[in-house]
C-alpha cells in the first residue's frame, strides 16, 4: 500500500494529538467529534436540511450556477447519514475499520 507524503504528515499529526493526549482521551476526543454530527442527526434537523439543500438548489439553478453535486443527490448523503446515527459510535467505527477501505492509506 502506497502512503502519500501529505497522508503521511496528516497521520503523524494525528499521532501526536493522540500522544498529547493520551490514549483514552485520544479515543473519547474521536467519539466526541462524532457524537458532535451524530446527535444533530434528529428527524427535525433532517428535515430541515433537506428543505435548505433543495432552496439553494433552485437558487443556484435560477442563477445558471451547475453544482458538483445535484441537490438530490446531497439530499441522499444526508438521508444517508440519518440511517446511521441509528448505530452507536463505536459500533460505527468497528464497522469501518473492518469493511470501509479508504483509498490511498
């Protein structure tokens, strides 16, 4: 597995965040990061979101502005993310470090 010299640094940084810290902080830092996302995943956030990715898709369509990414599609990530904050943190991380390949590392 080939590392690039920017992920290299990146990861060298996490690790001295981690020994900063110490290793239980170090995880429950990470677990609050998530937590952070995870518990504003509420239906009424969702919704709300969903309602404001929609409004600026039209604003930019109005403009003749192309998004990257369709509102629609936007729409999905968040729905998607919804889906998940049904698991715990840890259940989620175990998860990833198990099936989710990230490219390049």
């Amino acid at each position: 597995m080939i590392i690039s010299n920017e992920t290299k640094e990146r990861m060298n940084e996490i690790r001295n965040i981690e020994n900063k810290y110490g290793l239980m902080q170090f995880r429950m830092g990470l677990s609050h990061l998530v937590d952070v996302g995870h518990s504003n995943l509420t239906d009424e956030n969702v919704e709300e979101g969903l309602k404001q990715i929609m409004a600026k898709g039209e604003e930019k369509k109005a403009n003749g502005k192309i998004p990257v990414m369709t509102p629609e599609f936007q729409c999905e990530i968040l729905r998607c993310s919804a889906e998940l904050a049904r698991f715990s943190i840890w259940t989620l991380f175990a998860y990833i470090k198990k099936y989710v390949e990230i490219g390049g590392l």
